[in-house]
C-alpha cells in the first residue's frame, strides 16, 4: 500500500534521546471505525467533536485543523464523510481499514 504521508516522525529529546512521535494522520486513522460500526453505535461517528477529544486536540482553530485533515485523508480514499441527515461525521473507507489495520 502507497501511503501518501509519514507515519511517524522523529525527534531529539534535548537529552539526546530519539523520540517517535505519531502524526495527526495516524491519530485519526486510529479513532475512526468502520461505516458499519458507526451506524450500530453512535458514539464511534467520527464528528469532529468525538475527533478532537479522542485525540486530545484542543485550542483556537481546531475545528477548522481536523476538517484540512479530514479532507487530505479523503482525497487519499482514507475516510469517508456521512451525513445522516440531521448532522455529518466520519468513517473509514475500505481503504482505510486496511490502513489502520497495518497499523496497530
């Protein structure tokens, strides 16, 4: 699978440690679930909201953040936007699935 976007990235710690650290990619990737699951439990629609607290992404601008995210990860064919009607969330595609499966 091409994956247009690191995974992980690497930093010094000023102790000269190596850290690895997860990209906002990855951490969505990880929060969301499938279609199916999202539809029998309403509680894992990736709305932004559930996104920004399941990740721990908090401040001005975090809305607006996730959704350019969102939409890079869509047009890679990573997620999904659903609107039921009433209000839209996110899922992973196949795709992504697979995707998050590698993963973990």
């Amino acid at each position: 699978m091409i994956i247009p976007f690191d995974l992980q990235t690497q930093a010094i710690a000023t102790d000269g440690r190596k850290c690895i650290f997860s990209t906002v990619y990855v951490d969505i990737i990880q929060i969301l679930t499938s279609a199916e699951e999202a539809l029998i439990d309403p509680e894992m629609q990736g709305t932004i909201d559930m996104i920004a607290e399941g990740g721990g992404f908090c401040g001005d601008g975090v809305d607006e953040f996730l959704n350019e995210i969102l939409f890079e990860l869509q047009d890679w064919g990573f997620v999904q936007e659903i609107n039921n009607g009433n209000y839209t969330y996110w899922v992973l595609s196949p795709l992504g699935l697979l995707l998050k499966a590698e993963i973990k």
